[in-house]
C-alpha cells in the first residue's frame, strides 16, 4: 500500500508519496507509470491540499440500511448518485465555512473512492481493477436546503462541503473498515464499510454503466447513522481503518 497526497511547496504544487514523515514526489502520471523522487521534503515543511484535482465528483447517497431509517426515506432498489461541485473541495486541516448560518448545516462521513483508470460500462472486476485508491471524505449538507428541494446538489456543493484526504492509500482492501466521525472528541458515528447496500465496485461498476469515469474521480460512498448539526467552533474528525484520519475546523 501506499500513501498518496498532494502539497504545495512555495508555488510549486506535486503529487508525492508519504512515508515517514517525508515526501517523495511524483514525476509522470501520478494514476499510472509515475516514478518517486529519491529526494524528498519534511512533510511538516508542506501545505496538504485535497488529494487529487477531479473531474468529477459523484455523491451517493442511502447507502447504509441504519442513515436510510434514520432520515425517514425509502431504501432504493439500485445506486442513487449526483454530482457535487469540484469547487466544494476542501483539504484536511482546512475550515468548513457555513453558508446559511440560521439553516441545519450537518456532517456526513464517508468513503471516497478514487478512480485510477478511464471506465464505461465496466465489469464487476474491472471495476475493482480501476479502483485506484481510498481516502476519508465528509459530505457536508445544507438540510434546510435539502428538504425543500427534489435535487441535493445545490444543498451538498457550497464551497468547503467537500473536505477531502489527507492521502489516497492505494491497494487498500475497504471491505469492513470501521467508519467514525468525533465531534469535539465525541463519537457521533459509529459503524463500518461492510454495512454499505452497495459495495465501492458494484458502485463503480453501475455509475460507469451512466456515464465515463475518468482517472482522479471521485466518488462519496454514502454516510451512515448518527449524523447531526455542526457549529461554528467545532473540530470533525473522520477516522476510517486503514486511512489517515481526516480533520476539519467550522466557522
């Protein structure tokens, strides 16, 4: 396995792999044929942006039996899917603004596949195969928005909604990783990848059967229960077995 981010040095920005507090960046295709540096930078001297500069980054949403009871909505019979904004990205340790102070603005956390390969109408296992990675996501959710409208991309897609990272970890089996979410250091969601309807492949597989999936995609697997309001002031911290934990301020 490896661990894949995206930093800011100065002006420069590069892909690079993490390895004991050094980074080692990437020349070439980051998704394929890449090589690593044998120089490297204290990962501490580095600005960590989101992971990857997608195309497109796909919600999916009803995804765990428990948040489907929880929201009082009907289980869907295939994946239900929509687009969230690439502007709505944020990194880990960036701040989550807000849009409507006086609507419910609460915290989803997530899987996120990251897509490594182009894919249409693909195979089952073509779909694994073009699983290039996994990273901890939040899809932040403007409820009051939500309920008044038949389409969630305005309510998920404000900026900072999206925080997303630190790293890819590449070659990662996702099948049962605990998923938690901590607000303020207390445990708000509690449950694991495996209670998913819909698995990270037959995810991907069925969303390439819609549309073309390209390398550096993204796509939000679904939140279980336990989800809730935040607040200016608070610290989030999405931790996923396996992962790096993902953390984000609100203001």
């Amino acid at each position: 396995m490896k661990r894949i981010g995206r930093f800011q040095a100065g002006t420069k920005v590069f892909y690079g792999k993490v390895e004991d507090g050094r980074v080692y960046p990437v020349t070439g295709d980051v998704f394929g044929g890449g090589r690593f540096s044998s120089r490297s930078h204290a990962e501490s001297d580095l600005k960590v942006l989101p992971p990857v500069v997608p195309g497109k980054v796909l919600a999916v949403g009803l995804n765990y039996l428990d948040h489907i009871l929880e929201m009082r909505l009907e289980r869907p019979r295939e994946p239900l899917f929509w687009f969230k904004a690439p502007s709505s990205l944020l990194p880990h340790g960036g701040t989550i603004h807000i849009a409507h102070p006086s609507h419910r603005t609460d915290y989803e956390a997530e899987l996120a596949v990251v897509i490594g390969r182009p894919l249409l109408n693909a195979t089952i296992e073509e779909a694994q195969e073009g699983i290039w990675g996994y990273t901890a996501a939040q899809d932040i959710s403007d409820r009051t928005i939500q309920k008044s409208e038949s389409q969630w991309g305005r309510c998920k897609s404000f900026d900072t909604f999206t925080p997303l990272g630190p790293y890819v970890v590449t070659g990662l089996n996702a099948e049962s990783r605990r998923l938690q979410l901590y607000q303020n250091g207390k445990l708000m969601q509690d449950s694991s990848t495996g209670q998913m309807l819909f698995g990270p492949a037959e995810l991907v597989r069925f969303i390439s059967q819609n549309l073309t999936l390209l390398p550096g995609d993204v796509i939000l697997t679904g939140t279980p229960s336990g989800v809730g309001p935040i607040r200016p002031g608070d610290r989030l911290e999405v931790r996923i077995e396996g992962l790096e934990p993902l953390v984000n301020s609100v203001r």
